[in-house]
C-alpha cells in the first residue's frame, strides 16, 4: 500500500505490527484512547499549512467531549451528537461537520463512526 493510501477502518482490535519501524517507511502511527468507553482510534496522516489531518473512529456508545476547532467529513457510521443549547444533530456517511473549539459536546454513536478530521495545529 503506499504511504498515502490509507485504510479507514480503523478496527479497534487491529494493533500496527511494528510502529517503530514504520517510521522509517512513510507509515503513520495509530494511536489508541482506551480510557472507557466508548474506544476511540485516532490516525494523523498529513500536516498542510500547520492543520493536522487524520483519521478518527469511535466505537457504540456515549461518550461527552470538549472539542478541538476541526473540520470533519463522516465516512461510515452513524451518530446524534448534542450540543447544550442547540438542538441534536445526526450525522452519517457523507456528512460534513463543523466544530468549534471549546464546544461540549454529547455523542451518541450508533454505527461505528470513521471521520476524516481537519484540526489547526
């Protein structure tokens, strides 16, 4: 696969078979946030003009988070995100999101949810 082929899956039971070498041959690095959950897997693969870009997957279930500024397009899954104030939105395939920093927000994740995110660095 070269480097800038990506596979979104991002299937949380699937762990890189050697990071450190991966560094070496243009593969990024996944990074895992097992702190409860729902799981959620986060893969940075480009820097354009100081904006990271990455992938970012969340596996069912409900999670609350104070967002980061980031332009975000939905690949595959479903969610109701809530925001205090405003009324819920759903998001699905094709999506495209807008979230501004510092917002809280409530997810509620219904299929497994792959975006493709773009964050000010």
């Amino acid at each position: 696969m070269a480097p800038w082929l990506l596979d979104p899956t991002l299937d949380p039971s699937e762990t890189p078979a050697h990071p450190a070498s991966s560094r070496h041959s243009g593969a990024v690095t996944l990074s895992v946030d097992d702190e409860g959950p729902p799981r959620t897997r986060s893969r940075p693969f480009a820097e354009i003009e100081g904006a990271e870009v990455g992938l970012w997957s969340i596996e069912v279930g409900e999670v609350d988070d104070i967002e980061s500024e980031e332009v975000a397009i939905i690949l595959d899954g479903r969610a109701t995100i809530e925001v205090l104030g405003a009324p819920s939105v759903e998001v699905g395939p094709g999506d495209i999101l807008r979230l501004d920093e510092g917002t809280a927000t409530h997810w509620v994740v219904h299929e497994r949810l792959t975006k493709v995110y773009v964050t000010p660095r």
